[in-house]
C-alpha cells in the first residue's frame, strides 16, 4: 500500500471511529442498502465490528483499484467477517478472482453473493459473470 492510500484509510479509520463517539445522536433511522432486506441501525454502523468492516472494505477497495488481487481478497474477507451487511462483498472478491484469471474460484464468490444477497442490486451482474465464465470454461477432460 502506499503512503496516499495509508493517508486515505487512516483518516477515514480516525473518522469512522470518531462518529461513534460523539455525545449526542439524532434520533434512530434505520438504513436499507439498495436491494437489500437488510436494515441496519445508526447503532450499529458505529459499532466496533462495523467500523472495521469499513475499513477493511476501504482497504480492499484501495488494493483491487491498484491490481493487487490478493491483498483485495484478503482485505474484502476480513470485512465479511466482520459484519453480515459486508458479504455483499462476496463480489468483489469474486471479481479478483477473475481478474487474476481463476474462473472456478470467481464463479464460486458469486454464487456465494447470489446465496447471501439473494436480491442484490449486483444480481443480474453475478449471474450474467457466472454465465459467462462457464461459457469460456474448456470442456471437461474425459
């Protein structure tokens, strides 16, 4: 990672942490990702395992956009472990797998996506990369 993207993800950490520290918060609203059933409380974004699925998201996003598909993977995972709102990032880590050219592992993240955001806003996507990833597949050796 270099020094502007450790700059980026250290003031977005100091940020993400300080907005769960603040004295007074406005009333509850719940937030509904697009295409998701998923609600997620004000409470819960500034929790711990939040703060840190956002980061770890940030920091993924950070090594997919600079080629560095491992790292992504590794970054995304985490984030998915963190929170349940982040297996949507199933996709991502679908994506560097296909990006570094291993279909089988990208064709399973995104059917990993489909089982877990099952209405997604990237559902058409997954299935039409799913398909399309097959399509290319060799025919299986006799």
């Amino acid at each position: 990672m270099n020094a502007v993207s450790r700059i980026l993800l250290s003031s977005l950490a100091s940020a993400l942490l300080s907005a769960g520290c603040t004295a007074s918060r406005p009333a509850p609203v719940e937030v509904r990702p697009p295409g998701s059933q998923e609600v997620v409380s004000p409470e819960v974004m500034a929790g711990p395992e939040w703060t840190a699925g956002a980061a770890a998201r940030l920091e993924g996003d950070l090594h997919l956009r600079d080629g560095r598909f491992p790292e992504a993977i590794t970054a995304y995972t985490r984030a998915a472990s963190a929170h349940p709102y982040f297996r949507r990032l199933f996709f991502s880590i679908a994506v560097c797998y296909e990006r570094m050219g291993r279909a089988a592992e990208a064709v399973s993240f995104y059917q990993e996506y489909l089982n877990a955001n099952p209405n997604g806003f990237l559902r058409q996507d997954a299935l039409d990369r799913i398909a399309t990833l097959r399509a290319a597949a060799p025919p299986p050796a006799k």
